[in-house]
C-alpha cells in the first residue's frame, strides 16, 4: 500500500487526549507542573499505560522507569521504529513540551488500528523518564542512560532539593521496572516536539524538519563569602557572594552576546544561603546555561566564563567552585530519517523548512545509538517552559500526520 497524501491522523481525538493530561498535575495558569517522578507524573504514566493498553499495545519498563508501548509488525525479529517524547513537565510548564510527542506516537497506533494497516516492523511508543532535568539534574536523564551516556548508579544517586534521591522517588512512586536499560535495539527512532522557539511562527511555517540541535553546558557554580550583618558591616569589609553572582551573571550575558546570533546565555536556578533580608549572602550556588549549534562556540564561552569568574571572585575575595552538571555536543540528526519527515511535509502539502533545534530533547542523545530524527510544530509566539505556551490544534495535527508519513516510510507496510 503507498502512502496517500489523504491517509491522516484523528486530529480531534489528539487534541481531546492532551487536553486530559493536561488536567494531571495542573499549574497555577492553565499550564502543568507534573514534575517527574512526582504523584502527578505517575498518574500520567498510569493514563498513558491505559491508553496504550486500550490500543492494544503491550507495555515495558525499564530500570530508569522509561515506558515502550510496543504494537507489534508483520516481523517480529524485525528492529522496532520508536516514536515518543517525554510527559514530566517543568514547575512552570506547558501542556505540550513533551507531551505532543507522547500522545501523537500513541495517535498513530490509534490511526494505524483505525486503518487496519500493518507495518513491516514494529512501532514502540515511548515516554522516557526525566526528560526536564528540572527536579533531577541533568536533563534528558533516563535518554541519556540508555544511550550510555551517564550511568544508572549516577542518575539514581541524583538529588532534589530537598535531598530526596531520584532512585529512591522512582522506587516510591512504583515505576521502576525490571528491564535492564538500552539493551533495546532500535531500527530508527522519530521525535515529534514543539519548536519552543519563534521561527516556524513568523515564517508562516507549518513544520520543522529538524537536521540539527544545539549544544547545551550547564555549569554549576558555588561562589562563597562570607555572612555579615547587611547593616553593621561596612562595605570595604564585605565579602558578599550575592555581588559576585551578579557580576558574574552579566559576564554570562556578555559571552553569549559576543556569539550573537549563534549563542545564548542565562541563569535559571539560584540558592541564596542563608537567604535573609538581613544577612550579607554567604554563599550562593547558581546554574550557568550556555547553548551553541557550534562547539568551537560552546567550548570558548566556558573557558572565558571560567577564567572571568575566577577573576571577578579574586577580585572581591571570594571562593569560587565550578562543576559541569549537565552537557552535550551539537547533534547532527540522520540524513535519512531527516529526508523521510521532509518528504512527508511535501506529500502532505504542508509547509515546512529546515530548523536547528534550539531546545535539547531526548533524540538528541538517542541520536549518538539509531537513526534520528524530529518533526517541530510552531508554538505561539514561540514561548515555553511558561505556563501560557500554546499550540493550535491543526499545528498538532500537522506535526502527528507528518510523524505518522514518516514513520511509515521507514517501518513499511505490508499490504
Ligand atoms: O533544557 C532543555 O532544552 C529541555 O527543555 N529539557
Ligand atoms: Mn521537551
Ligand atoms: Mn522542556
């Protein structure tokens, strides 16, 4: 059977789906924080089992609690296709980052039922576990272990901030399973995701065909001085950490800015200790975020970072310790996989453009192990990781066709 530009997904039974997830773990905006390995996160796994069951999938889990839905293909010894993303969320986030990908792999088993079509190779959907990184440092944790890419002793030994460690909340929740981690070969695995940035919007694009994703360092920094009374201590006498983060956050905006347009640059985590009004900080511990598509790029903004807070604390008399927390170089996805979702936009008529990822994402790291690829639909204005992220419902049902299209390309149909 060929692949006919009218052959589509139920882009109303989508949206109906991610609109009850959206209910799990809800926000304080109308986004969601179901961080993962919260109560929240396992009841949108336990969701997530039902409907795949409902599909007629049969479900495994693996030691760092990442979920394969597998539909099985006319050969069985044949490489499964993975599709799927991630259904943790940040504090503060969106009802799609993530779960677009979750829920539209799952749509195409539920077409693919509909249609009675049958692939050559199986189809697993998958939602890996910790994708954020938000709870537990790094992101794209559960990925990056299967990919072999950090261990599993590392990832469960990470902790919250309130010390609770990341194997033992997974343990809590009841979604550890027993299936040793990456032993899964995989033919080729798609991604579909948000872009989570402005430019499919702006360009009146309806689709990203994803050929790269940048580079990320996240690089913990612990500045110390010394706590001091804030109204007793005269200035020359203060060694105030809270001043050295300041300094050295407006380093971290001028490294980037130097790379402009090839380069960003922020903080987004920050611990004041002790945190009172009254008390010149003593220590503060803040998280460098440095992304580039060039590694020449990322690798000259760290050691310019490093060299210039070590200036800036000799400077004001301050310890400085810094340790990468988190990292991976700039991905480029397989030509192959990549051509199979641009020629499903064509068939599809949708339009699209080339895009480099500006968000890290689990593919990224699954990238280095099977043949990749990601399909991106806009996102208003381009915002997430912010509870107003917003999509359309035909975006969603643009970038699930386009995964369906592509997904079919590679595992076949047998008529
Ligand atoms: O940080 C990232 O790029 C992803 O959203 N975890
Ligand atoms: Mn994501
Ligand atoms: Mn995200």
């Amino acid at each position: 059977m060929a692949l006919e530009s009218n052959l589509r997904i139920d882009g109303a039974r989508l949206w109906s789906s991610l609109m009850e997830m959206a209910k799990i773990g809800p926000g304080v905006r109308g986004g969601n924080n179901r961080q993962a390995l919260t109560d929240d996160d396992g009841e949108g796994r336990a969701l997530f089992q039902r409907w795949c069951e409902d599909a007629g999938m049969t479900m495994g889990l693996d030691q760092m609690g990442t979920m394969f839905a597998r539909r099985e293909g006319a050969d069985p010894k044949a490489l499964p296709v993975y599709v799927g993303s991630h259904l943790d969320t940040q504090p503060t986030g969106g009802k799609y980052d993530g779960v677009l990908g979750v829920l539209g792999g799952l749509e195409l088993v539920r077409t693919l039922n509909d249609l009675g079509i049958k692939t050559k190779h199986p189809i697993v959907v998958v939602n890996w576990t910790n994708e954020e990184g938000t709870r537990f440092a790094p992101a794209m944790m559960a990925s990056g272990v299967f990919a072999g890419q950090f261990t599993q002793d590392f990832a469960y030994s990470q902790e919250d901030a309130d010390g609770v460690r990341m194997g033992d909340e997974l343990e809590r929740i009841g979604w550890k399973g027993d299936e040793e981690v990456g032993l899964r070969k995989m033919h080729a695995l798609f991604e579909l995701h948000i872009e989570q940035g402005p430019i499919l919007e702006a360009e009146g694009k309806e689709i990203g065909v994803v050929t790269h994703g940048q580079g990320l360092k996240w690089l913990e920094f612990t500045v110390t001085g010394k706590e001091s009374h804030t109204g007793s201590t005269p200035m020359p006498m203060r060694k105030n950490a809270g001043l050295g983060m300041a300094r050295i956050t407006t380093l971290v905006d001028e490294i980037a800015l130097s790379h402009a347009p090839k380069a960003v640059g922020a903080i987004g985590q920050c611990n004041v200790y002790p945190n009172s009004r009254n008390i010149i900080p003593g220590k503060v511990v803040f998280t460098v975020d440095f992304r580039s598509p060039d590694l020449a790029v990322l690798e000259d903004m760290e050691s310019r970072l490093r060299e210039g807070a070590q200036a800036i604390c000799d400077t004001d008399g301050l310890g400085l310790e810094i340790e990468q927390v988190g990292g991976f170089d700039p991905v480029t996805f397989d030509e192959g996989c990549v051509t199979a979702v641009r020629s499903a936009a064509k068939r599809l008529g949708y339009s699209h453009r080339d895009l480099v990822s500006g968000a890290g994402h689990d593919a990224c790291w699954i990238n280095a192990i099977a043949p990749t690829a990601m399909v991106m639909c806009p996102c208003v204005d381009g915002l997430s990781h912010n509870e107003d992220e917003d999509i359309s419902e035909d975006w969603a049902r643009a970038g699930t066709d386009v995964l369906l299209h592509a997904v079919l390309e590679t595992a076949g149909i047998v008529d």
